[in-house]
C-alpha cells in the first residue's frame, strides 16, 4: 500500500516536468526536420509555414498585396505551399525572365483550366503541341498584328454602336457594362461570324438564345479564387462552384457543337478553295494539318478561351483608364488635346491614328503597369523538377509572376504609385513582353494569344471615347481594386457624357 502510494507519487511528481520538456522537445526535432528537409531540398526562400495550410494564413484576403509584402522579406522568387500545392512567386524584372524561361523549356499547363473544361480536354494534345499551336494562333493571318484591317470594319461598326448607345444613355452611362457588349459583340463576330444580338436573340434556336448568357456565366466563374485548388481536402464545398461549372461546360460543349458542325457543313458547300474568314475557320483549317490534329473538344475549348480571355481583359482595362482619367483632369485634358490636334471632331479616330497618339498610348501602357488585369498572369503547373538560379523546384510546382507587385516596385519605377503616363514618353518601353518591367500580356511562349487584337482594340476604344465626349464622374471615384483572377474596379464606373462632336459623325452619316 505505502509502496504504491509512492509509485503513484513518484509518478505524480514527473508528470510536471515531463509535461513541460517533451512538447518543446517535440516541436523542435519537428522544427529540426522540416529545416534539414528543406535544406535538402534547396528550395528558395520562404516564410514560416504551418501544419497542413501551409503559408495559405499569410495570404489574406488580399493576395496579391500580401505575396508583394512577403516577396520584399523573403526575395523575389520566393517559394509557397498552399495547402498541398507548391508555389513559386516571381515578383522582379529578372525573376519573371527565370520562370518565363522555364515555362519555355519545359512543358507547362495553365493552373487554372478553362473553369469547365477538365485540364487535359483543354488540347488532347501533348505539351510540344500545345506550344505549336499558340504559335500558329500568333501568326495566323487573323492573329498577327499586321494584317490588322481585316477586323477593322467589324471593330468599326461595333465601337459605333457603342457610341451611339454611349449618346443615347449620356446622363448616366455605365462603362463596364457598354464596354463589356461592345467587346462581346467584336470577339463574337470575329470568332464565329455571329453579332452578340444574334447569340441572344429569341428569334433563334434555343442553342444561340443562351450561349451569350452561358459564356457570360463561365466568365462570372472565372473571376473566383477557387480554394479547392489549394486545398484539395476542402473541394468537396465546392466554394467555387465547381458544379455549376460542370453543368455549364455541358451545356457550352454541346452548343459549340451545333456551331461547329453547321461550319462544317457549310465549308464543305465553299469548295476546296477556302479562305479563312474568321477564328472558327482558322481552327477548322488547323484541326485538318496532319500535325496539329486538334480535337473538336479543343476547338471548343479555345472557343471559349478566346471569350473567357478576351472579353474581361479588354473592358477592364479600358475601364481601369477611364477611371484613373476621371481622378486625373489634367491627364485627361492633355490627352483630348492631343486626339483634337490629330484627329479633330469631324470623324472619328481611325486604327492608323494610334501611331501619331503617343500620349494616349502612354496612358495605355500607365495603366497596364499599375492595374494589369491578370496580376498573377494565368499560373501554370511545372510539369518535371528543374532549378533555377541553384534553387531547386520540385515538380507540380505553380509557377506565378506578380506582375501587380512588379508594376510598383520603387526599385523599377520612379514614384511608382503615382498615375503619370508622361514616364513613358520618353522611353522605348512595350508591352509586348520583351520588356520583363512591363509584362500586361505574358511574355514568351505562353504570352497572351491576342495581344495585337487585345491591344489595338483598348487604344481605339478608348481614344474614341475621349474624343466623342466629355466624361465627368457620378458619386466619388473609387480606385479600390477587386482581386479574383482578374482584377477590376470594385466599384462599377457610372459617369456623365457629354457629345464634344457632331452626332451624324457617330452616327456615320456625317453629310447630315
Ligand atoms: C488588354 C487586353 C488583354 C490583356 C491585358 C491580356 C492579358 C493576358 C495575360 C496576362 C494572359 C496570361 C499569359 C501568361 O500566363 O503568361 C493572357 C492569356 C490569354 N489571352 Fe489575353 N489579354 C488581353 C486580350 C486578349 C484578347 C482580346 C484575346 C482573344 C481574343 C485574348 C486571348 C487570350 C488567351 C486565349 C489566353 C490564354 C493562353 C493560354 O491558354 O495559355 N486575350 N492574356
């Protein structure tokens, strides 16, 4: 009895102190081995991380923002784990030349896949393929910037309509919105030979009346971070919404497939003498060569890419513009002064005036620097481990360039907060992603597909609209920005036109 009563309190006295040496003990052999691994492992600088989420805390509910933080404590290429996901965040000029580099070398995919679209419908075709036909998507005649004027009556008319719908709404007109149709109706015309009205209107087959609202919802989808991507243990919520998105790719697929075949049918009445008159044709043509083979599943799916990629892209920026002119009067009027001096008020800006806007065309670019509508670029999974600049990065990696934090980066730009387009006149800087200061549109090989599309069509929007009528802004201007995968104005702009030029020059009928 008196012995075990000694046991017990022979043990009741360890306890304490055992309670207090093996946790410390504990944490640090597990401190130690996370230390040793990774050292091992040689991977580039990162943060702390925690047990299961990884550094996915540190992000908040900014992301961008908080990787641009990390980024000056940790170095510009800095290495992540989100959940399961390895991460690697480019955040200089020379770190985004390293990943762009990689991503030439070795094969790459989007993270993200086109959202309803699993990642290998997005080309059945191996990776050396993939790269070939962004290539070929480059220099086919309908892409490459030089034979530009065989898109332009169709920009033409749609950026007249918006005009007109911008004069008939001027008391209150609703940029995005305007700018977000008219962007819709080009893409649609120059994809499939179709007017937006036409994808909507209830006159047609139940197929056409929905693919606009269909495309629309797939674009809405795009705009969400989805945190099953990072961890995995978590989709099962489905936070993104990756069933409705399922139900969607179903529905598009199927009507893309209608569109698909009608082409079909109708090239086969043109004969074999057939020129390429739009982006479906150019698809159809490529979907023939022995080596391309792309899929019908692929033509889709780049379909709606081209919707997906080119749609927001465009009416953001041209939006992020117009908003930064609003808050900035002085820029505003030095860049309607230069569109009077070359232009006038008797006709509107043409696509060859560009070249004599240097101003407006450094607006442009001011606002790819500081508000790039893909802040993040679209990541793309390392498919193999490789190392770069020692470091070495594990395969499955997802290699990101944040170009946000770039853009304001006081090492690279002079005040680099500040909206001063004047930086640019000066310099020989592009944003056709030699540049690796100013990368708006990717660079490499895997750089945006319609940059010569994408970028003709927000200088002409734009200059047009500044030259047509005077803007001022409804309500405070507000330049908070909104990050999903692309990044927009939080607040929609509302503002107040006023026509600066006759109304028969907009309407096309300037004898009137
Ligand atoms: C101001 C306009 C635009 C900007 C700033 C822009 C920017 C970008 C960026 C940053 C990427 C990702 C590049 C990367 O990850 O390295 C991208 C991809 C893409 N863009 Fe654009 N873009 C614009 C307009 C357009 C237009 C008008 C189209 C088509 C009509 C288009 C089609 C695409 C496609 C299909 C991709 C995906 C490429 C892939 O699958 O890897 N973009 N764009």
């Amino acid at each position: 009895m008196q012995c075990e009563t000694i046991a017990v309190a022979g043990y009741t006295s360890m306890r304490p102190c055992l309670l207090t040496i093996v946790p410390p003990v504990l944490l640090g052999m597990f401190v130690a081995t996370i230390l040793i691994r990774k050292a091992r492992m040689n991977l580039p600088p990162s943060p702390p991380g925690l047990p299961i989420i990884g550094h996915h805390h540190l992000l908040g509910t900014r992301p961008v923002r908080s990787l641009s933080d990390l980024s000056r404590r940790y170095g510009s290429l800095m290495f992540l784990r989100l959940g399961n996901v390895p991460v690697l965040v480019a955040s200089s000029p020379a770190a985004a030349r390293l990943i762009s580099k990689m991503r030439s070398h070795i094969s790459c995919s989007p993270t993200i896949p086109v959202v309803y679209f699993e990642r290998e419908e997005l080309l059945s075709a191996p990776p050396g393929l993939y790269f070939k036909f962004h290539h070929r998507l480059r220099t086919a005649e309908l892409f490459s910037a030089k034979p530009f004027h065989f898109f332009q009556p169709i920009i033409n008319d749609e950026i007249r309509s918006l005009l007109q719908v911008v004069a008939d709404n001027a008391a209150c007109v609703h940029i995005r919105k305007e700018l977000y149709d008219a962007t819709f109706s080009i893409i649609s015309r120059i994809a499939i030979s179709r007017r937006a009205k036409d994808l909507r209107s209830p006159s047609q087959s139940d197929h056409s009346s929905s693919l606009q609202n269909l495309l629309i919802d797939s674009i809405d989808l795009l705009r969400v971070q989805n945190i099953g991507d990072y961890k995995p243990c978590l989709a099962w919520m489905d936070l993104q919404g990756a069933r409705r998105a399922k139900a969607i790719s179903t529905k598009i697929k199927s009507m893309w497939q209608q569109i698909i075949d009608d082409r079909r049918r109708t090239r086969l009445t043109r004969g074999s003498e057939i020129k390429d008159s739009d982006f479906l044709d150019v698809l159809l043509t490529a979907s023939a060569q022995d080596d391309l083979q792309l899929s019908d599943l692929a033509i889709k799916a780049v379909l709606t890419n081209m919707f997906d990629a080119g749609i927001d892209s465009s009416t953001l920026t041209v939006e992020w513009a117009i908003a930064e002119l609003l808050a900035h009067p002085r820029i505003l009027q030095k860049a309607q002064q230069e569109l009077e001096e070359v232009v006038g008020a008797i006709r509107l800006v043409e696509e060859s005036d560009i070249v004599r806007l240097p101003y407006l065309r450094a607006i442009i670019k001011e606002t790819m620097r500081l508000h790039p509508i893909a802040p993040l670029f679209m990541p793309h999974t390392v498919s193999e481990s490789c190392r770069i600049c020692g470091y070495n990065i594990p395969r499955s990696t997802v290699a990101c360039i944040n170009v946000w934090a770039m853009g304001r980066d006081s090492k690279v730009w002079k005040d680099p907060l500040r909206f001063y387009p004047e930086r640019f006149l000066d310099s020989n800087m592009e944003v056709r992603g030699q540049d690796f200061e100013l990368l708006p549109f990717g660079s490499a090989r895997q750089a945006c597909p319609g940059l010569a599309f994408g970028l003709n069509n927000v200088h002409l929007m734009l200059s047009i609209l500044l030259n047509a009528f005077e803007w001022r802004i409804l309500g405070e201007i507000d330049l908070s920005e909104k990050v999903g995968t692309l990044m927009s104005l939080k607040s929609h702009l509302v503002a107040k036109a006023t026509l600066k030029i006759p109304r028969c020059v907009i309407d096309g009928n300037q004898s009137a």
